[in-house]
C-alpha cells in the first residue's frame, strides 16, 4: 500500500507540530496539514485519532548476522528477520559485525543488508570488525566504502580485551581510507567505534586527532554509557556519542540525561546493539558469568522513559533515535516527516506502545499487528 492518508495524528517531525494529517505518496511524505482531502483514487485512509506521529526510528548498530560465538559455537546468535525490526518500530539501520568475523563475514552482513531492502526496510552496513586488519568484502577497505552503495564506513573495536588492538598508525591508515573512500562516493564516511571498558578509553582517537587533521566527526564511538565521563567533552569537541539502549530503560536514560546537559543534543544518540551477544565477564576477562543478547524493542522504552520518568519533551527525546542519527549519517530522507522525506512512520498510542509502523509507505504493523510476514518465516 503506497498511498495512505493519517488523518488527526499528533504529529512530532519531530518537532512538535500539533494535530495534523499526513499524506504519503510515492514512498514519500507528499503533504503535511489540516483537512488534507486528496483527489487521488485508491488512497487508504487511516484514523489516528489518540496516536502520535513521528519518524520511524533508525538505528545505526544492529548485528544483521547475528553475533556472539563467545562461549562456543551453540552461543551464536541468530540472524534477525524483518519483524524484529518493524515491531520495534525500526525502519533504517545499520548492520555490522562484532567479535565473530571468521563464522560470520562482510560478504555475508552485505547479502543480508540486501535482502532488508528487498523486503522494504532501508539497510546500509559497515564493513570491517574486532580484527585487525579489517575483513572486507573486496580485499580493500576503501573499495568497500567507494564501490559498495550499503557500506556506510568501517567498524573497528577500542579498549576491549576481545578486539584487535589497532596500533596508532594502523588506526590513522584506517580511518584516512574510509574518509578518502567517503570523499569519492559522497558518502559519511563513519568509523564506528565499539568501546569497550579497557584502561584507554578514548586515548587512541584523542592520539589520532592530535596526530592529525582528520575531523572529529567521522568517529562515532559507541556503548558510551561505560565512558559517561568522556562523553559530553567529546560532543563538546564535535564528535558525535552513542548510548545503548537496555532492558532496563534508567540504565541507558540516566547517561543520556547526563550527557544532554552537558553537550550539544544534536551529537547524542541511540542505538540497541540488537542480535550483539552481550557478555558478562570476571575481572580478569578469564571467565563469562553469563550472555545475554541485545534487542531491538529496548528503543521505544528508552524514549519513554525519557519523556514520562525524566520530563524531558518529546521532541528532544525522538530526536536521539530519528534526526540525529540521520543527519549523522547524512541520510537527509530519514528521521524527520517533512515534505518530501521517505515515508517512514512511527504511531503511538497514549503508552507509546507501537500502534502502525509503516516503511516507505507501506504498513508493516497495524493496531500492533504484523501486516508484512518476513519472506521465509
């Protein structure tokens, strides 16, 4: 269904825009009013009387693949499938790879990343992974980002006892190919930065902007909860930060709050780690005490948290998961519902509980209810 007239949402744009009707057309917003009556046969009318509008969400970390391995081959994550994402109310992601690059690889993250498309998400992916060098599916990482339309930049892993420990002028190599890459294909250019809780902590970026002229922004480092103390100076400094959602809502909200105050909002984001293994360890990283998995349906109860526990207006809170993360992956089509942006919409009852999520136009959920069944299910 491509053409859908929303009738008498409140909508978020996610700024605040009160009771408005929207019109979508051609995979894309087509008017945005009051008493919109389009003269177009076949438009299907939807009453969102009570709902709120705002964008579909977009989340920019997102283990297509699956990940984990950590604790055996039976610790493999599974691979996700479209509905993990639209009943999330997710319609743009990134895909990337985690500790696992030798059962899973970019090759296969690219035919994944493919196949969302197919099935009417919007997927881009990252190339590379914790090794060092980074796996790539040409052989090259600045091919990778040129030549491939969904490879948006590289992941690499910092202060992780499970990663590759990228020496200083391999980082520099790295990240002066995907920003050359970036260039030519008119591209962001992202070096996405999984931190995690080692002695250096940012050290190896702050070694890299020293030591060059590289721009600051090109580097998103993520898990940010864990370096609340760096994050809102290195959103100062005009990198942009990524706090990971969690079952428990507070655990992600809290660190946001903190860094809201603190840094430019529009530097702050969201993501979920969805399909990432997520281990506990023992002091000395000897010994897992546990896994869990990251889930994609942690977004939504974060914002709310945010706007019903912390007052913080919607508006603000929307954008850590919608504009900000579009504008930060220069996706100017998506995280807003202006004229002429893709038609990527997130309804919401009064509990911001998921009511319809439609994805370029098409409605995946209904009343909370899948529509689009994944196409092997």
């Amino acid at each position: 269904m491509k053409t859908v007239l929303l009738k008498s949402v409140q909508l978020y744009d996610p700024d605040p825009k009160g009771i408005c009707d929207l019109f979508l057309c051609g995979g894309r917003v087509a008017a945005v009013g009051r008493g919109l009556v389009p003269n177009l046969p076949g438009v299907a009318v939807l009453d969102g009387s009570g709902l709120t509008a705002f964008p579909g969400l977009v989340d920019q970390h997102v283990h297509f693949t699956g990940g984990g391995g950590e604790c055996g081959f039976r610790s493999r994550v599974p691979e996700l499938s479209l509905t993990d994402f639209t009943t999330a109310g997710v319609t743009t992601a990134v895909g990337l790879l985690g500790t696992d690059s030798a059962t899973r690889s970019p090759k296969a993250l690219l035919a994944k990343t493919k196949a969302l498309n197919e099935e009417g998400l919007t997927a881009y992916c990252l190339t590379g992974a914790y090794d060092i060098p980074s796996p790539t599916v040409t052989g090259s990482l600045k091919d990778d980002v040129t030549y491939l339309s969904e490879v948006l930049g590289v992941k690499v892993a910092l202060s992780d006892h499970r990663g590759g420990h990228p020496t200083l002028e391999q980082f520099i190599h790295m990240a002066c190919q995907v920003r050359l890459a970036a260039l030519t294909a008119g591209k962001p250019g992202v070096v996405h930065i999984h931190m995690g809780s080692g002695k250096r902590g940012l050290g190896l970026v702050y070694d890299l902007l020293e030591a060059t002229d590289l721009p600051i922004w090109h580097f998103r480092p993520t898990h940010m909860s864990r370096w609340q103390s760096e994050a809102a100076a290195f959103a100062r400094k005009g990198g942009m930060v990524d706090f990971t959602a969690n079952a428990d809502p507070e655990k992600c909200a809290l660190p946001v709050l903190r860094t809201m105050e603190e840094a430019p909002l529009e530097r702050i984001t969201i993501s979920s780690d969805a399909g990432g293994s997520m281990p506990r360890w023992s002091e000395d990283h000897c010994t897992m005490l546990g896994m869990g998995v990251g889930k994609m349906d942690n977004l939504l109860p974060t914002i709310r948290c945010l706007v019903r526990e912390h007052r913080v207006p919607p508006e603000r809170a929307i954008r850590l998961l919608t504009q900000n993360v579009a504008d930060g992956l220069c996706l100017s089509r998506k995280g807003r519902l202006t004229v002429g942006a893709d038609a990527d919409v997130l309804l919401v009852d009064r509990d911001w509980n998921i009511h319809t999520v439609l994805a370029g136009g098409e409605i995946m959920v209904s009343d909370g209810q899948v529509v689009k069944q994944p196409y092997i299910s």
